[in-house]
C-alpha cells in the first residue's frame, strides 16, 4: 500500500488513510487538550485527499508523516 497525500488544513500529509492524516496532524494545529474540550472541532477537521500532489512523497518513507517544514 503506498503513501497518499492529503490536506489537512495548511498541512500536507502522506498517510494510507485520511483518519491517520488527520490524527498525526491534529496535535500539529492545536494542543489535545484543545481537542478534547472541543469534540465538535475535532470531528469537524478534514483530511482532503489531494491526489494532484502524490508526486511529492518521499519514497524511502513507510510510514505516514507530515511533509516540508511544518513538520516537527
């Protein structure tokens, strides 16, 4: 199974699935704690499978990440 791209707000991430997108970025845009006190956002956040830019993963990588210089 290869790595896809996905928007998840201003981040891109490359995951399998986009639940996993949006809960490897979803300690990047708020604190848990912020989540946890408002469920409706967490259930509200997207992850937009962004096809256009599958051509940007890094191929050596097997595991979900985020991509370029958001990631921490």
């Amino acid at each position: 199974m290869l790595l896809q791209a996905y928007k998840v707000e201003h981040l891109l991430v490359f995951a399998f699935r986009g639940t996993e997108a949006k809960v490897l970025a979803a300690p990047q845009l708020r604190p848990m704690e912020e989540w946890r006190e408002d469920v409706a956002a967490w259930v509200a956040l997207r992850a937009d499978r962004s096809p256009e830019l599958d051509h940007l993963v890094d191929p050596a990588r097997t595991e979900p990440y985020i991509h370029g210089p958001s990631a921490q």
